[in-house]
C-alpha cells in the first residue's frame, strides 16, 4: 500500500484527497440537505391541497348560494304585480329602520316610534279574524314634526313601499313657534306572520 501511495505525486494527492471530501460532501448533502428540502416540499404538497379542498369546499357553496339566490328571484317574480310583502317578527326591526329610512329622506323628524302588538279593542277584532291567516296586525306609532308637503311625500312612500303598510291614523297641531313644522302623530298598521 505504501508502494501505491508513493507512486502518486502530491499534485495527485492533492486531487484524491479533493475527490474523496467531495464525495463524502455530495453524500452529507443527500443524506442531511435533502431530506430537510423533501420534507418541507410535502409539506408545502399538503398545503396546496387543502387550499384546494378549501377552494372546492367554497365553490359547492358559491354554487348553493347562487342557486337560493335565482330560486327567491323567481318566486318574487311569480308575486303579481303591486303585491304587498307581509313581514315575518324576525324582519319588524328591518321594517322600523325602513320607516325610519324614508322619514329621514322626506326630512320628517321621529321623536318617538314604537310597534304595538295589541291595542285595547282596537285590534282585537282584527286580530280574531288574522289567526286562520297566521298573522296578526302591528301598530306602529309614530311622533314627531315636519311640514304639510313632506308630510305627504312620506305618506306616499310608506304606502308605496314593497311591505304593506296603511295609515290607520293622522293627526296634524299647528305649532305656532314654526310655520313650516308642524306636529305629526301618525299610526301606521302593517300584519306580520308567525
């Protein structure tokens, strides 16, 4: 062994000695470096597919939503024409804001609102006649101020509106302090299923 070592010059040791560290280099690297490198690729790999599983997951729903969507479109659709939408409990605190909504847009000013179940002998008729429909009639009371011709718009658009809504009652005081605002008591009866 000594004979073949003594054969090789120190310019070829040199070079073995180069080849053999890069070897035992190249051979760290597949065993350390790119296990590491491979186990962060598959995790990456699981990522990807649970983003895509979220992406399927997201488009069975978008799809769902969409079709509800076109389904409550055709059944407004078959409602005739100047329909009146009864509201449901859930959606009277929709409808108050909705008031509230084009009393803002007409300039009437609301001091007080409030919905009314049940009236002593007011409704009481009307709300033995309402349980065969499961629904049963809704004041809404209304206080405040505005002046005659806005007054009206606002009357208009309640009566106009997509839910129905009638004014059982209104009264108008001269106020004396404003000309133009005068003081407005309104109740408004609207029927709201169970």
């Amino acid at each position: 062994m000594t004979n073949i070592l003594s054969k090789f010059t120190s310019g070829n040791k040199k070079l073995i000695v180069t080849l053999v560290s890069c070897i035992v280099v190249i051979c760290l690297d597949v065993a350390f470096l790119l296990r590491l490198q491979d186990s962060s690729i598959r995790g990456v790999k699981l990522k990807v597919a649970g983003l895509k599983q979220n992406l399927e997951t997201w488009g069975k729903e978008s799809k769902q939503a969409q079709e509800l969507k076109n389904k409550q479109a055709q059944s407004e659709k078959r409602t005739p024409a100047g329909a009146k939408k009864i509201i449901s409990e859930g959606e009277v605190a929709s409808l108050l804001q909705d008031i509230s909504t084009l009393a803002n847009k007409n300039e009437v000013k609301i001091t007080q609102m409030k919905p009314l179940k049940e009236t002593a002998g007011l409704l009481r008729q009307e709300k033995d006649a309402s349980i065969s429909t499961k629904a049963f009639p809704l004041l809404v009371v209304l206080e405040g101020y505005a002046d005659y011709h806005k007054l009206g718009r606002f009357v208009n658009d309640l009566e106009n509106a997509d839910t129905f809504i009638a004014v059982q009652d209104l009264k108008i005081v001269f106020q004396q302090a404003s000309y133009f605002k005068q003081k407005i008591s309104l109740a408004l009866r609207t029927y709201v299923r169970k």
